[in-house]
C-alpha cells in the first residue's frame, strides 16, 4: 500500500558530501512523518535524523551539525543532506515513513566512507 524509493547513495571520500532523497507513493492517509535510519551488518538499526511533517527534526549526536534532514511535502519526499562524512557514518541508509499509524521502511541506500 506505501512504498518507500531510496536514493542518493554512494561512495565517497572522507569530507566529501552526498544527499540522499526518499520518496512516498501509494496509500499515504495521514502521512506524518519520515526518517532515515542506518544500519551496519552486526548491529541494530538506528536513528539518523527524522522530520515531521510541521517541520520539526530531530538527529542523532554523531551526525548533528553535519547533516540536515528536509522535505517536500506536495511531494511526499525527505531528504538528508549529508556533509564532512567520515568513515563512521558508512552503512546501509534506510527511509521510514510514519503512515496513518504504521511504519513502513525503504529497501536502503548503501553509503561508503573512505578514510
């Protein structure tokens, strides 16, 4: 009923840039909210930064002052604008969207830090 189209990802060097773009499509009643998650093979996935719909964002520490989450409401698209990367941040980025209740989550956009 909602699917979740990731991109954006991609390798690149320490201090590089990159942004990466979500968008919603189908059944989206009550769309409030969507996120970008990552995820390392052999851990958890977790929180980067995530918006609502009013606006308000929220990001984890390791990535705040680098990264800026934003979207595109008349187009159902979030984006994460991604600066002075480091190796750290590699990982698997996934786009989640809060839908009438209901999580629903993108299949990720592989992200590559070289040092």
């Amino acid at each position: 009923q909602v699917s979740l189209v990731e991109s954006g990802g991609g390798l690149v060097q320490a201090g590089g840039s990159l942004r990466l773009s979500c968008t919603a499509s189908g059944r989206l009643f009550r769309l409030r909210r969507m996120g970008w998650y990552r995820q390392v093979p052999g851990q958890q996935r977790e929180l980067v930064a995530r918006i609502i719909w009013d606006g308000t964002t929220n990001y984890d520490d390791s990535v705040k002052g680098r990264f800026t989450i934003s979207r595109d409401v008349a187009a159902n698209t979030v984006y994460l604008e991604m600066n002075s990367l480091k190796p750290e941040d590699t990982g698997v980025y996934y786009c989640n969207a809060m839908v009438n209740y209901v999580d629903y989550w993108g299949r990720g956009t592989q992200v590559t830090v070289s040092s």
